[in-house]
C-alpha cells in the first residue's frame, strides 16, 4: 500500500495523521460477520434479500443497501457442505489478515480493504446503470480473491494442503484462481469491467511492484552475466596443464588435477600413483 501511504520521517509520517483510520483485524471481522451471516441465511433465507445491492430500491430511499451488501457471504446458497467451506474460509482469513498486517501494518491493511470495499461499490453503481448485470453475490467473492492474491504476491511460497494432503504453493493457487476467475467472464465485457474495477487496489499496488521486480531482476541477470564473461572471456580455458601446455578446450577427454605445490596437472602428466589414487578422485572445476 506504498502508492497511499509513503514512508516518511516520524515527524511527518501519514500512519500518525492517519492513524484513526487503522482497524486492527478487519480481515477477520468482515470474516466473522460473513460466517454469522452465512448461518443466518441458512436458516432464513428470506433474510438475504435485505441486504442486496437494488439499484431501485436505493433509489426509492433505501440507501444502507450501499453498505450492506459488503455483509453478504461469499457463497449464494445454505448447506451443510457451505457451512464447512465458510469455515475453511474463516480460518485463512485470519491467516491472511495476520499476515498482511504484519507486512503492512494495520493502517495500510485497513486502506487497502476500504479501497476494495469503495471499488465495488463503484463497480455495482456502474454495472447498474448499464443495466448488464446483476452484482448482489459478486462483492463477497471479489473482496476475498483480491485479499487472497495480495497474501499470495507477498507470500509466494506459502504451502496450502488440498484435501489436507497435498501441499501446493500459494502462488500456484492464486494463477488457477485468477485463470478461472477470467475464464468465467471471457467473453462477457461487462462482467469483465466489473471485475477490473473491483480489483483496482491490488493492481494499483501490485503492477508496479510487478514492473519493478522484472526491471531488478533483469538488472540482475545483466550484471551476472558481465560478470561471468570478465572471470572467464569467451575462448579462453580455464584448465591449462603445466607439464604439457593441454587445456580442457584442446583435450576435453583429459581431467586436470591440482598438486600439493599449486601446479594444475593434466591427466596423462599425473604420475601414475596419483591416477590410481584417491586423488585422483577430485578436481578443480571452472
């Protein structure tokens, strides 16, 4: 969350002007409030209605409908299998909000998930007023994917276990869900531009990041190879026989050995105790 909140002297700093702003564990109260609503559903099912996203019924005067349907559970439907999926999903949302929080900090966590929850509502109104869509379940599914995807960018090599058996990267996880998810809404452009605003926070924070990984990387990568090639130019051998002049590059079937006095010997100048013996065994790579 470095594009809203830049660090900065203590003096100045925007976590102590903003500070009022911080929610500690936010990630898991909107968690608990999903799982409770969830069970709510579940047994009243007529109660989801209340909280749905109407256009019309918010024109009409509704207007908490702006706000409550960020409560709606993921998930569309009441069973026991749901119940135990929403479980499953309490528990790594409070991983995720841990871990966040310990990267972030509260303050930014906090940002971060205000600018989700103002994405899809933006999202909502547009889709609305296209008449493309209807969104009353999507903001639950897109808040967790785009928590998910900031806890996977920042820990890649986490390891969740399928069926509690198998251990599969975080990283891994996160493409099939991102494929998926695109997969789902190809070709549909509407449903596609609902998505692409819900997920603008992560990508406000994440594409930079992205760029500037590849850029360090790619620096890397040239400055090892400069490297490699001033140690060892091009043609030139490393091995290089004092007795007889072989080097690796004249004779690639001969293997060269280093004395007790430092002199680098080929395998046809070693004396023959030292071929047959151990070491023989050892010698120096480039």
């Amino acid at each position: 969350m470095g594009f809203i909140v830049r660090n900065v002297g203590p003096a100045n700093s925007a976590e102590s002007r903003f500070a009022w702003l911080a929610f500690p564990g936010l990630i898991r109260g909107i968690a608990i409030i999903h799982f409770v609503m969830y069970m709510l559903i579940f047994v009243r099912p007529e109660a989801a209605a209340i909280f749905h996203f109407d256009w019309e019924k918010i024109l009409g005067g509704e207007i908490w409908r702006c706000a409550t349907f960020i409560f709606l559970p993921p998930i569309p439907f009441g069973s026991i299998l749901g119940a135990l999926f929403m479980f499953f999903m309490l528990m790594i949302s409070f991983l995720m909000s841990d871990s966040l929080e310990s990267v972030w900090g509260t303050l930014r966590t906090s940002l971060y998930c205000y600018g989700l929850f103002i994405c899809q509502l933006a999202a909502n109104i547009m889709i609305a007023l296209l008449g493309f869509l209807d969104p009353v379940w999507w903001g639950g599914i897109l808040f967790y994917e785009a928590i998910f995807f900031a806890f996977a960018t920042h820990f890649p090599r986490y390891e969740f276990r399928l069926m509690l058996i198998f251990p599969v990267p975080v990283f891994i996880l996160a493409i099939v869900t991102a494929a998926l998810g695109v997969l789902m809404v190809f070709p549909h452009w509407p449903s596609m531009l609902y998505g692409l605003v819900c997920f603008l926070p992560y990508l406000a924070w994440a594409v930079p990041r992205l760029v500037m990984w590849s850029k360090t990387r790619s620096d890397t990568v040239a400055r090892q190879t400069a490297f490699r090639a001033k140690s060892t130019p091009a043609g030139e051998a490393f091995h290089h026989c004092e007795e007889c002049g072989a080097t690796e590059l004249s004779h690639p079937d001969r293997y060269f050995r280093v004395t007790a006095a430092g002199d680098e010997i080929c395998s046809e100048c070693l004396p023959d105790a030292a071929k047959t013996g151990p070491a023989a065994k050892t010698s120096r790579e480039p």
